[in-house]
C-alpha cells in the first residue's frame, strides 16, 4: 500500500532526479533513493553498536591478553 505525499523539490534537484531515473518515474526513482538511504542508515547504526560492543568486548579483555601474553613471554625467555 502508498500513501500519496508532496514534496517541494528544487528545479536543480528535479533536473537531477529527471536525468539519473531513466525509465523509472519520479516517484519510483525518489522511493528507491530513500529505500535505499534508510537501509544504509540502518545498517550503519547496526554496525556502530556491533563496534561498540566489540570496543567494550576489547577494553574488558585487554588486562587478561597482557597478563597471557606477559605469561608466554616468561616462559619463552626464562633470563
């Protein structure tokens, strides 16, 4: 289901929407701009949370790799 909307667009703009849409209507062209910038902007957010849960995941481990790695480094070089 579409809902109808308006939208007040520059003649640059439209020009702009007129040459890349090809065959596509102005709506169908602007729909799939804006479907395509929402999944983006979705997606983006998906990933700074995955990075900062990996920051976080990082930050939390980083005391127990040092602690291993002084470990190995002992055991390796006994001197």
């Amino acid at each position: 289901m579409k809902d109808k909307t308006s939208v007040t667009l520059s003649r640059k703009v439209l020009r702009g929407i007129d040459r890349l849409a090809g065959s596509k209507s102005r709506s169908a062209f602007i729909e799939s701009v804006l479907a395509e910038y929402l999944h983006a902007r979705a997606r983006a957010q998906i990933e700074a949370r995955d990075v900062e849960f990996l920051n976080r995941a990082a930050d939390e481990l980083a005391p127990e790799i040092e602690d291993v790695l002084r470990h190995q480094a002992e055991v390796e070089d006994p001197l």
